[in-house]
C-alpha cells in the first residue's frame, strides 16, 4: 500500500467544519464500503471524546464542565518555516482553534511552547471540537477522525539508524498509528483501523515529539518523525498535528545531519507554526472566575479568591501574577486551593518560594480530594512511593534514557540491576527443577526405574536437564520481554503471514515425532510411537498459537492493564503447554497399556502436566511477569511501594491526576512534580 493512500489529501475541511471528498479516485473506490468505515469511524470518534473528555478533566481537575484558560498562540518566526507556510489567520487562542485549522489548506500544524504552555491541553480542545464538528457533516461526506497520540511511544530501533530511509520509517509510523486506534483502549478491530487510516479518515495529533529523545541527547527519534512526515504521497503533504517544545523544535531547524539527504529539510515542511503566549491577567482573572464563581452574579469570584484578584489587577507584574500566567501553574495553584485554603497567603511569598510551597501543598491535597475511591494511601505513603519513582526516572536521564517515561513492566530497574535478575534465576530455575523432579518421580513410581532403561527415555532426561540449563541462562541475561495476546491479529496481513510461518510448527513438532516415534517404539511399541507423534505435534500447536497471537502492546487505557496482559500471556501459555504434554503422555500411555484404560491415561497426563510445566517456564522465562514480580516484593520489603499491589497504586495516581499515561509508559503529570518530589528521596535505587 503507498503512502498516498494514508493521510493523503483525500479531505478538505470548509470553513464550517463540513469534510468533503477531495480526489475523485478515492472517492470513486470508496462507495462499496462507505457505510462501513462510516460505522467505524463513529465508533473511533466517540471513545475518542469519551476517553478525551476524562483525559481533560484530570488535566484540568474538574469533574463539571472542564473548561481551561483562554491560551492564546501567534504565528511563530518565519525560520521554523520551510518551503511554504500554510495560509490561514495569523493568531488564535484555545476558543478558535478549531476554526483555525480549519482554515488551513494542508491541515497541516506545528504547535510550540515552553514546558508547562499549554499544548496537550490546545490539541485536546482542537480534538473534541474537530469531533464536535464532523457530527453536524452529512453521512455521505464522510468522517475525519482527529485521534491524540504519544509520540514517545512510538519505539522502534530503527529509528536512531540514520541509514533507515524515511519511507520505512512512514510505513513503520503508519502501522503504529494502526496498533494505537486498534488497542484495547478503542472499539476498533486491527483491520478495520487500517481500512479507516488507509482511506484517510484519521487525523493523527502527535503529542510529545520534544520526549521521544532523552534530554540532551542527539534528537535522532524526533528527526526521523519528522522526515517521514516530509514524505510526499502522489496527492500532497499528508494533514498532521504535533506538539513540541520551542527550543526542541529551534535544535531541529538548526540540525545538519549526515542522514539528511539533498533536499531533506529538519521540520515539518509545508505547515503552519504558532507559538504558545503566556496568558495575560485578563484571562488568568477570566479562568479564576469560572472556577470560583461567587455566590451571586455581582459577587464575581468567592471571597477567599477576591485578594488574589485585586492583587493581580493591581500589581500585573509581581511573582504571583508572572507565576500564574503560566497554564502549568495555574493549574497547579487551582488544584491547590480547589475546595478550601486561603490563596491569600501566596501575595506574601517571595518568587522563589512560590513554586515550592505550591507543590508542597499539592500532594495532600490530592490524597485529600481522592479518598472517596476507597485506597486509604496516606500522604507520606503517596510522597514516598512517588519519590521512589521521580528518583529511578532521574537515574534513567543520567545513563541516556527517558527521563519522563516510566514503564511497568521494568519495574525491576527501580529495585536494582542485579538483585532482581538473581532472584528471578533462582526462582524460575528452581520451578523447573521440581516440576522435571516430580515427572521423574512419577515415572518411578510406575515403573521403578530412576534412569529409563532405554535411550529414548534417557534423551528425555538428558533433554529436562538442558531444559533447567536453559532457563538458567535466559533468565540471567534477560531484560524483560513485554508480551500479550490479541486474537485481532488474525484478521490482520501480518497476523496471517505469521499464521502461515508458524504453520512450519505443527509440521516440524509432526516430523521430529515421527522420528522420535519410530526410535522410541524399539522399547515400548508401535503404538506408544505414534502416540509420541501427537505429543510432539501438539507442541507444535502450541508454539505456532503463540508465535501468532503474541504481541507487544502498544497502548492501555489504565496503568495497571499493561502487566494484566503480562500476566495474561504468562497464564495462558503455561497452561496450553501444561494440558498439551498432559493429553499427549496421557494418549502415549493409554497406547503402552489399553487394559489398563483410563489409570494409564492418568498416570501419563500426570507426567505429562509436570512436563508442560517446566516446557512453559522454559517458554516464558524470559518475559516481564517473573521480573516485575520479583521487583514488588523486594520494594515492598524495602517499603519503596505499597504493600498492596503496584497497578491500584498507579491507577489512582492516574485517576488523581499525578500520573498521565503516553502509550504504555507512564508519567508524572508535572515535570515540577518530578522533580521537586525526587529531590530528597534517598539513592537506594
């Protein structure tokens, strides 16, 4: 599929907000299933704002009628520019953004600002009124879907090479999209969110193109975004919005880079730029107003806010009115003072106190405002857990990585490198000894021989002792593999390219057990080798149902739901090994001894399940679960964590809005809160 049938120009959005078919050969293709990506795309458009709408009113604390302070942006320095701007107003604020990109020819916008400016919260207004707008479109114009995405997800290793050429890397961002509105937090099936990106029904707003490099470094992710974005189709520059911060965005314009090619230019070409502005006393006064109206039209705001009013009417340039000109820490000071406090008492603070003393109030209240969802975390706990996060995370940004990102399913790093791999050997190693000690002990209570008489049987045993070395060795080098089960894959292309490799499963386990049939019937029997024969096939089938339906997940609706699926796959794939070797030694005993009947059989699924046992270990020795699982107790030993499970604790965070979620990965809401937060926690990491 070319890239001209993503994002290409298929839409043009009027002034009113109505879309219309653009090219006539995608419109002439699309009847015969227009009424379908129809239903799909309504479907994505309202979890979108359903999900969108929460989002927002975490970020905004607001469980009402969210509503944020008029930002306002201006067209940025005709530098950050390349070949030609886009046309359309040359400001805006939050109220007019739509219209604003609406008014764009190419659909295509650039939105920066400082830490803290407001972007995610414009982009999300854009989103839910775009959304707002296509519900008033007739049905037979069709639908553009503006979906938000976490660009710092978007991980791939080829992404740092500067040798991958940007089509691959479009190809690679266009299927990453695909997973994104495909996941478990949309309604969407993997293939009908290609068919609705393949049409061009989806907008994707990439947020956070400024967080997909560690701080500091080379911005090779972020540059390698860009240029498959700069990837032409037959139709045009393909319609996107991203987010980023102004400095970021000046450090790619300025790059000169061996893997940019002649020609290539280091922004997004073809677009329009604005500029986040700080807000100004009128609006920082109109957005106070809102959320503490007065008890009568006349009164304006509530009594205990009617000082910090005056004083920002009166002194527009003192600490507290530049603090608060800042969407980042209006927030925070709303948050603050939501249900009670006096924010008089901030007139009085000096400049460099404000900041801290804000934060220093925001975490009790929080805890304060969400014991109604049952957790019963106290503030020290909620501070300590935190600051044990906020430390790990800036560990990372020393040795080069993320220093936003918090991934569940490494929690093992924030217990230590060494300890956790340790433990996880020794227990994981240990499981598979005792399960090949007790089949061996159930083949010795039936036939009383330790060591089989046979060679056959003497390879098994020589192949469980290969089996611990294995372990042994995989689970002491391991990171972590992150692992889940989606049956969507199955009506994707690549799931049934997949179908048909791991069909080489089931034949391969058919030819090894034929082999290994004819030798063994030398001892025990025609029938026990052909009973050998499905023992191994059902492996077979094991494995190529895993090869199939694993997959790494790429986006949760809730923190704690990454390790789920984890844990899922772990559960799954230890019990069709389990039941597979059961069922086969179980049917090649039954061969060996038919008048014994069902006794036969049972003893054979019995030595058949403690094999499947250590065969599943071996499987899934390297996944995240055995690590993460090891990582909790030794925290909460520690009393780095709660003593509870880990995925509540992140979930409320989530749900207070301490945490926000970019992927799989999760944040602190606040970059101040990081880092404040972290500054006294000990270095036990």
């Amino acid at each position: 599929m070319s890239r001209s049938t993503i994002w290409g120009s298929v839409f043009q959005i009027q002034s009113d907000g109505d879309v219309i078919l653009q090219n006539p050969v995608i419109a002439s293709a699309l009847p015969h299933q227009h009424q379908a990506l129809l239903g799909w795309a309504k479907a994505l458009a309202d979890s979108v704002r359903r999900q969108e709408a929460g989002v927002r009113a975490r970020l905004l604390a607001d469980d009402s009628t969210p509503k944020a302070a008029d930002l306002e942006f201006h067209r940025a320095e005709l530098d950050l520019v390349r070949w030609r701007e886009d046309e359309g107003a040359g400001s805006g604020s939050l109220t007019s953004i739509a219209a604003f990109h609406t008014g764009l020819r190419q659909g295509r916008l650039v939105v920066l600002g400082n830490a803290g400016a407001g972007k995610t919260v414009l982009v999300m207004q854009l989103l839910l009124d775009l959304i707002t707008s296509q519900e008033r479109a007739p049905a037979e114009r069709g639908r553009l879907v503006p979906v938000r995405l976490s660009l710092p997800s978007f991980e791939d290793s080829r992404l740092t090479s500067p040798d991958v050429p940007p089509s691959t890397v479009a190809g690679l961002l266009d299927e990453w999209i695909v997973r994104q509105i495909s996941s478990g937090a949309h309604p969407l099936k993997r293939r009908q969110a290609r068919e609705l990106v393949q049409a061009g029904w989806v907008l994707p707003i990439l947020d956070g193109l400024d967080e997909m490099d560690p701080d500091g470094a080379f911005p090779a992710r972020a540059l390698a975004v860009i240029r498959a974005l700069n990837t032409p189709g037959h139709y045009g520059p393909q319609p996107v919005v991203i987010t980023c911060r102004a400095d970021l965005y000046r450090r790619l314009e300025q790059t000169t880079s061996s893997a940019m090619r002649r020609g290539e230019v280091p922004v997004l070409q073809d677009a329009a730029v604005v500029t986040l502005q700080p807000l100004d006393i009128d609006r920082v006064r109109q957005h106070l107003e809102y959320r503490f109206p007065g008890r009568s039209s006349e009164a304006g705001v509530e009594d205990r806010w009617r000082p910090v009013i005056t004083h920002l009417t009166d002194h527009p340039d003192s600490p507290l009115a530049q603090l608060l000109c800042s969407p980042l820490w209006l927030f925070v000071t709303v948050a603050t003072y939501l249900d009670h406090g006096q924010p008089e008492e901030l007139i009085r603070l000096p400049a460099d106190k404000l900041r801290d003393f804000l934060l220093a109030r925001l975490l009790p209240e929080s805890v304060a405002q969400h014991q109604h969802l049952g957790t019963g975390y106290s503030e020290s706990e909620v501070r300590q857990w935190l600051g044990t996060l906020a430390h790990h995370l800036a560990i990372a940004r020393q040795r080069g990585h993320s220093g936003t990102d918090f991934y569940p399913h490494q929690l093992w790093r924030v217990a230590g490198h060494h300890l956790p791999r340790i433990l996880s050997t020794a227990a994981q190693g240990a499981l598979t000894t005792l399960f090949l000690l007790l089949a061996l002990s159930q083949y010795h209570s039936k036939t009383s021989y330790w060591i089989p008489p046979y060679a056959p049987g003497r390879s098994l045993l020589l192949a469980g002792l290969l089996l611990v070395v294995w372990v042994t060795v995989r689970t002491a080098r391991t990171d972590g593999r992150l692992r889940g089960l989606d049956t969507s894959l199955l009506r994707t292309p690549s799931g049934r390219h997949r179908m048909l490799f791991a069909l080489l499963w089931p034949v391969a386990g058919w030819a090894v057990g034929y082999a290994f049939g004819l030798w063994f019937s030398q001892g025990y029997g025609p029938r026990v080798g052909q009973a050998h024969r499905l023992a191994f096939v059902s492996i077979g089938l094991v494995l190529a149902t895993e090869v199939v339906l694993a997959h790494r997940p790429s986006a949760v609706s809730r923190p704690s739901r990454l390790m789920g699926q984890a844990l899922a796959f772990q559960a799954v794939v230890l019990t069709c090994y389990a039941l597979a070797l059961s069922a086969g030694f179980g049917a090649m005993n039954l061969a060996a001894y038919p008048w014994l009947s069902w006794t036969a059989f049972g003893d054979g699924a019995v030595l058949g399940l403690w094999m499947g046992l250590a065969i599943g270990i071996v499987r899934t020795c390297d996944s995240s679960w055995a690590l993460y699982a090891i990582a909790v107790v030794i925290l909460i030993v520690r009393r780095r964590f709660p003593r509870r499970r880990l995925g509540p604790f992140l979930d409320w965070a989530y749900d207070a809005g301490l945490f926000r979620l970019s992927g799989i990965a999760v944040q602190f809401r606040h970059h101040a809160l990081q880092d404040w937060i972290g500054k006294d926690t000990p270095t036990a990491s």
